[in-house]
C-alpha cells in the first residue's frame, strides 16, 4: 500500500521535494506556518493541513524541512505534533539542526513509539527540483530500509551512521561548501587584479582539479552576480556555528573552518543575512575596496 507522507515546511527547498514525492505517485499532505506556501501545492495535488499535529494524523512518513532546532522542536513537540502521531510512525527530519538536538529528539519520539531519521540533505534548490540531493541518513538500518523506497524520488540516499550521525554528515558538507566559496571568492579576485576575465577563468578551469559542483554553481552567480537566495547565508553561518560548536565539544581546532565562519558573520552582521551564501564574493569585494585600504591606513597611524 502506498504511504502515506506528510511535509512539515514548504519553503524554499521543501516546496520541490514535496512535488517530487507527488510526482512520484505519493499521497502527501502539506503544512508551512505561511499558508500561502503550502496552498501553492494545492496545483500540484497535495491536501493542506491548517497544522501540524492535523497534517500527521494517519500519517506513516513525516517529513520535516523548517529552519533550524528551535523550529523543529516547537513544530513536533509545543504544537502537539509528537502525540498525533500514530504509532509506528516514521519522522524524517531534513532540516539541518545539531546532531546532540536531533538525538534528543529521537529519543522523545521513541517514548511515543514513533521512529526517527536525522536526514539533511545537500544539493540546494537545483538538486531539490531535479531530484538528485544527497541524502545523509542517520538511525537504524531497518527504519532506513523501510523509509528508502520514498527517499528514491528525492536523491541518493546514504546511511551515514547511528542517530545523529546524518547531522554530524551535513555539518562537514557544510565545511566544505563554506570553505570553497570563500576559496572561489578570492580566486575570483586574483584573477581580475592580475587582469583575467573572471568568467574565462572559470571556463579554463573546469575539468581540471578545482571542478566542483561549487564551481559550476556558485562560479556562475559570482560572474553573473545573481546572488537570490537558493542557501542564504544567515543559514550558512547557523551550520558554521554548529560546526565549531561540535569541534570545541570534540576538542578540535579547525583554522579553515574559523576563518570562513568569521567572514560569514562579518557578511550577515552587515546586512546580507538573505543574501546568497556564494555572495560572501561581495564580502571579499569590500575588504579589498579602495575605502577599505584607506581606513586600514589611517587605523593604523
């Protein structure tokens, strides 16, 4: 029988998976705390819930896509969700949160005989619409196998580890991304110091070593200079947050991860929290302007 899916958030990324999953032939009910964002799935066939706990009830696959920790503790647990859920139930939380917080929230939902998945995903809104995110998953391999045929219509889905573990995954991903961004950033200014066309650039580089999906992504809206959001940045610093949070719990020093994460906070302090993460090049822009030099000069006299 086909299950029953549930989706708790249809923003940005949550709105394409959602239509994936309906694409796929799966009856799914909506719920966003904007309305408008989940009437607009009304066209696609999806049923909308005036909340969560009516959207779950019956249901045997929830999703959850909401902002960060905070958001998914009051949408499962202050709202009553977790209590309308039914018994034996699956929640598959692929908002990016901590991974002691998605444990915590395991262990409550065991209490009322619901299973979770700690499942964030990488890919963005490109890899949401298409169909092709990478999924890292964390708990057990039978609540893993059992949720994998419906996974298949959103991505590639690898089971990472023990609960937690999926969260722990993304954080990494997130090091990553971060890093190579503001790597690109500067090569993007290099290059046009040195008197390079910074859009050949990236042409003559593709295919070689530093080919990377940022590259081909993120490349094209630093040249074209398009940063709309698909990951605002203020999102990327919550992740860059968490990141140094579980490398001083683990007692790491991590100097790479440090840097782009104080340059992701400069960015978002000076009002591009919506902007788009791969517009931290407007950052490097700043520092490097002639009124930037000036007032390095004259604190330093």
């Amino acid at each position: 029988m086909t299950p029953h899916i549930v989706f708790l958030g249809t923003g940005l990324m949550g709105a394409p998976m959602a239509r994936r999953l309906i694409t796929a032939g799966h009856r799914v009910t909506v719920w966003n705390r904007d309305t408008s964002k989940a009437q607009a799935l009304q066209a696609d066939g999806a049923t909308v819930a005036t909340s969560p706990a009516q959207a779950v009830a019956n249901a045997d696959i929830v999703f959850t896509m909401l902002t960060d920790g905070a958001a998914v503790e009051n949408v499962l647990f202050t709202q009553g969700t977790a209590e309308a859920l039914k018994n034996g139930a699956v929640v598959v939380d692929c908002s990016s949160i901590a991974p002691d917080v998605a444990r915590d929230h395991a262990c409550r939902l065991d209490n009322f005989n619901v299973r979770h998945v700690d499942c964030p995903v990488s890919g963005g809104v490109v890899g949401a619409t298409e169909g092709t995110l990478a999924l890292m998953a964390g708990g057990t391999p039978e609540t893993i196998a059992q949720i994998a045929p419906v996974m298949d219509s959103l991505g590639r889905l690898t089971h990472v580890g023990p609960s937690g573990a999926g969260q722990v995954c993304k954080l990494a991903n997130q090091q990553i991304v971060a890093i190579t961004i503001g790597a690109l950033a500067e090569a993007m200014m290099l290059v046009e110091a040195g008197g390079a066309d910074r859009g050949k650039f990236r042409d003559a580089i593709r295919g070689g070593f530093a080919e990377s999906r940022i590259l081909e992504l993120h490349g094209a809206r630093m040249v074209q200079r398009n940063f709309v959001p698909g990951g605002p940045s203020r999102l990327q610093l919550k992740d860059l947050d968490a990141v140094m949070d579980l490398a001083q719990a683990q007692g790491l020093t991590l100097p790479l991860s440090q840097d782009v994460r104080d340059a992701f906070s400069d960015f978002v302090a000076g009002g591009h929290g919506e902007t788009d993460h791969s517009g931290l090049l407007l950052h490097i822009e700043q520092l490097n302007s002639p009124q930037a030099g000036t007032a390095t000069t004259e604190d330093r006299a």
